[in-house]
C-alpha cells in the first residue's frame, strides 16, 4: 500500500511540477490571441472611419505631402 501512495505521490507532484505551468501557458496564449484579434479589427474599423486621421499622422511623423505648386 505504502508503495501505491508513492507512486500516486510522485504522478501528483510531477503533474503540479509539468502540468501546471503547461495548463498556464496555454490560457496566457489563448487570451493574448484573443486580445491581438481583438486589437487588429478595432483598428481596421479606425481606419476605415478616419481616413483624415492617417494623413495628419503622416505630417505629425515627418512625411512628405504633397504640394501642389501654380504659377
């Protein structure tokens, strides 16, 4: 009997040990997945509303603009 307990012991604390830290990571992935999908559709819903938006960053980020010149 003291044997059967042993062994149930060490699957036990192998599984707290292994399992655990397993059973972690997969949560923190699914929800970090979860949250990058999340992120990446608001922004394309951002983008698609403020077009204007994006070419006044553009100026703010030191990109050209395009100016039209009469004479």
């Amino acid at each position: 009997m003291d044997g059967l307990i042993g062994i149930l012991m060490v699957i036990g604390l192998f599984l707290l040990r292994i399992g655990l830290p397993v059973i972690t990571l997969v949560v923190l992935g699914i929800l970090i997945d979860r949250w990058q999908s999340k992120r990446e559709k608001e922004l394309a819903e951002y983008r698609q509303t403020a077009p204007a938006m994006e070419s006044a960053a553009a100026q703010v980020n030191g990109e050209p603009e395009e100016v039209k010149v009469t004479v």
